[in-house]
C-alpha cells in the first residue's frame, strides 16, 4: 500500500476559461521566455572561449575557472525539475518575471564582476533564471497552442536549445576578442529589457493554480544526485575514471536517484510524476532527444577548440564555423514544426535523425583534412538533421502523454537536456585531454583525441535513429 508522507494539495483556485488560439499575444510571451533561455545557453556557451583570458585576469586555474560552467549546469540541474511544481502553484507571468528578475540581477552580476567570485555568483544567478525560463516556454506552448500548430510553435520554441549552442562560441568570441569579456553579458541588457516587456504585456494564465506542497526532501535528492553527477564526470576529466573520488560521486549519483525513486513513489505529492516513465514513446522520444543533445554540446567544445589548437584559427574564425549551420537552424525550425503539422512525425523526425548521424560520421572520416569551409558544410548538415529531429520528437513525445502530466514530461525533457548536455562537453573534453596528456605535439594530439571524440559521438548518434523507429512504429500502430 503507497503511504503518504506529505499534505493532499489544497483547494484548486478556479480559473477563467481558456481558449487555445494562434494569435500576437501566444508568439509575443513565447518570444519573450523564449529570449531568456536563448540568453542563457548562449552566455554559457559564449564564456567557453574567454576562459584563457579570465584566467589571466583573475590569477586563477583551469580546474577554478571550469567552475563558471560546472555551477551553472549544477543550478539548471536542481532548478529544472521544479518547473512542474512552480507551473501548478504559480501564475505563469509571476513565473516569468521571477526568473527575469534572477537573470538580470546575474548579467549585471557578471558585467560589473571585480573578483572570481562575484562573477561565479552572477553564474549561479542566471543558472536560476534559466532553470525557470527554459521549461516555462514549452509549458506556455503546449498549454496554450492549439493542437494544428503545435508543431511550428515547438519548432520556433526547440530553436532556443537547438540554435543558442552555436551562436554563443560566434558572437562571444567576436565580443571578447573586440569589445572585452564584460560586453558579453551588456550586449543582452537591452533585448532581456524588451523581452520583459513583451512578457509582462502578453503571458496570459491558462490553467488553475493549486496550492500544494513542496516536496523538499525530494527535491534535495534529486539535486544532490545530478550535482554528484556532473562533479563526478568533470573528476574523470581530472584525476581519470577509476579514480577513487570518481567512483565515489558516480556511486552516490545512483544510490541518491534510487533514494529519489521510492520517495516520488511513496508521496502525495511528489516533485515530478514519475508515471511519465512508463509511457514507452515518450522514453524513446526522450532518449532520442538526450543522446542528440549530448552530440550537440560535444560539438560545439569539438570544433572551435579543433579550429584553434590544430588549424591555428582565431577565436572569430574558429567560432563562425558554427554559425552557418545556426542559420540554417534558425530557417529550419519553425517549418519543420509546419512540416510536422501537414505530414505528421515518421518523415521528418526519421529524415532529420539520419542527416545528424551522416554529420557525426563525415567529422570523423575526415578529421585529418578538415578545414573551416569542410567543418562548416558538415556542422550545416547536422544543424538541418537536428532542425527537423529535436523539436518534432519532443512535440510528438509529449503529446503521447496525459495532460495532467504533461508539464512533468517537459520539466523531465528539459532537465535531462541540460544533463545530456553536460556529459557531452565533458566526456569529449575528457577524450580530448586524455589524448594531449604529455605529448610533445600538442598539434597532433589534439587532432587524434577529436578524432577518437567523433568516433564516440558517432556511435550515439545511432540511437537517435533505432529509438526513434522503434517510437513512430508504436506511433503508427496507436493510429
């Protein structure tokens, strides 16, 4: 018998009757949480090439400056899954402008930073406001598009996670190496200024808000599971894989989620529903999507850091290899959203996971002889294939669920998304590094240790493609 060991949820306040429908106000408050996610992967990412120069700056070590990235991705990780909670409990423009208020206040954090810390401090802030803004986004979507255009407000919403990675190591690079570090986070102050407004003007409420509880102890598990995680990943890059340390935070990791496991199962109200799990075309939709997100964030560390260290590039050229292929993205995602509209899931998500894999496996073959035209047409075919895949598969995963739990998938989605993303940037960091480890031709080193990380990622990339069949053919039989 399941035992409650928290209070049943309050009374539901009652909420207006809403109607779904396309209109100025739904593409405005998507726009504007949409702007603050874009804001923060992009500062995240951007910050990956001005490390050289931090370091300088402040006196600091790779291992201490690292933690710009690792706090960041610690806080995405306790914060995402609260998403489902604060989107029952809270209206969602008091969402909206809680998460603008901690983003800000970590953008001027890091512009007017003096010292390590302050600058780590704002990190951690913006951490918090993307950890709200990122999840809020498609809460807005699924609840308030109507069903036939789903498809092209989740392709104009995936644009955000699928688009940003690229864009930050371009536009960053450029900013640092013209303008200085610290114009990073201005350059964002006016568009997160316009995105407040148009949030504040447009987000309207859509369903009932209910006064339930919080399940602490829960939410403390999960967070300390993901943080042994991450810490314990970025400790392999470090001190290797069978380190004692290694093992010990790999080790509470899974006794930590286990612990989560039965405390989700035996509350009233628990932090997420775990039921979500047991739909089997969301899990393989979700398992497309987090071993093409772990692909994506080892890229983008993979080709500027190749670009430099073995083309002899600058940060500009060496970031820009990406850019094209953003563009195309940015073009790309809301018409596959349509695409999926008129043909439905099988072509497009099928078509857009085998043009990924063809990407990853050209980067490997031809490692040896890349240069900036070859990796940009390559990283252009794989941002097409991701355009056509990501969005549609978590548009298609999600509508495979309840309603009620619906925003459990998202905030499940997202929070394994920002994980994924993670273990990418570090396991190919991890492969790279162990590659360089005292070689005296730095050159080469790094070329064999990109090349062994594209073989790695290749063999993921097959996944994408086996889940995914497996997903549209139960899709199929449904129908």
């Amino acid at each position: 018998m399941r035992t409650s060991t928290s209070a049943p949820p309050k009374a539901v306040t009652p909420a207006q009757p809403f109607s779904r429908v396309l209109d100025a106000k739904l593409i405005m408050s998507v726009v504007a949480a949409g702007i603050m996610s874009f804001s923060g992967v992009v500062v995240e990412t951007a910050m990956n090439v001005t490390f050289p120069t931090l370091m300088a700056e402040f006196g600091i070590t790779t291992s201490t400056v690292q933690w710009l990235t690792t706090s960041y991705l610690l806080v995405l990780a306790a914060i995402v899954p609260t998403s489902s909670y604060l989107n029952r409990r809270f209206r969602t423009k008091h969402i909206f402008v809680a998460a603008m208020v901690f983003y800000v206040a970590g953008i001027l954090c890091g512009f007017t930073a003096q010292s390590f810390p302050m600058l780590l401090t704002g990190r951690v802030l913006e951490g918090v406001g993307t950890g709200i803004a990122l999840p809020l986004m498609f809460n807005i979507i699924t609840e308030q598009a109507p069903q036939k255009h789903i498809g092209v407000m989740m392709g104009i919403g995936t644009l955000v996670t699928a688009m940003a990675p690229a864009v930050g190591p371009s536009v960053g690079g450029w900013l640092a190496e013209t303008y200085g570090w610290r114009m990073i986070f201005a350059a964002l102050l006016p568009i997160l200024a316009m995105a407040l407004v148009l949030g504040v003007t447009s987000i309207r409420q859509s369903h009932a808000v209910e006064k339930s509880p919080f399940d602490v102890p829960g939410w403390a598990l999960l967070a300390l599971s993901f943080a042994a995680l991450v810490l314990g990943v970025s400790e392999a890059g470090a001190q290797g894989l069978t380190a004692p340390i290694t093992l010990g935070l790999l080790a509470a990791f899974a006794m930590l989620l286990i612990l989560f496991t039965v405390r989700e199962k035996h509350t009233s109200a628990p932090l997420i529903r775990l039921e979500v799990f047991g739909v089997r075309r969301f899990c393989l939709g979700l398992l497309a999507i987090v071993c093409v997100q772990f692909c994506v964030l080892g890229l983008s560390f993979l080709l500027p850091n190749y670009a430099q260290m073995v083309m002899g590039a600058g940060e500009t050229e060496a970031g820009s290899i990406l850019l094209l292929g953003c563009a195309v993205g940015a073009v790309m995602a809301p018409l596959s959203g349509r695409i999926l509209d008129s043909l439905g899931p099988r072509r497009p998500i099928f078509t857009g996971s085998c043009c990924l894999l063809a990407a990853v496996v050209l980067l490997a073959l031809c490692s040896a002889n890349l240069h900036t035209m070859l990796a940009t047409g390559i990283y252009v075919l794989f941002a097409f294939g991701q355009s056509l895949m990501i969005g549609n598969t978590m548009t298609t995963a999600l509508q495979t669920l309840p309603d009620r739990v619906r925003a459990d998938g998202n905030a499940v989605i997202n929070t394994l998304q920002q994980l994924a993303g993670a273990m990418g940037t570090s396991v190919v960091t991890l492969v790279v590094n162990t590659a360089q480890a005292g070689a005296a031709d730095m050159a080469a080193a790094t070329l064999a240790g990109t090349r062994e990380a594209y073989i790695l990622l290749a063999v993921i990339a097959v996944v994408p493609p086996v889940a995914l069949i497996a997903m549209l053919a139960s899709w199929k039989q449904a129908e």
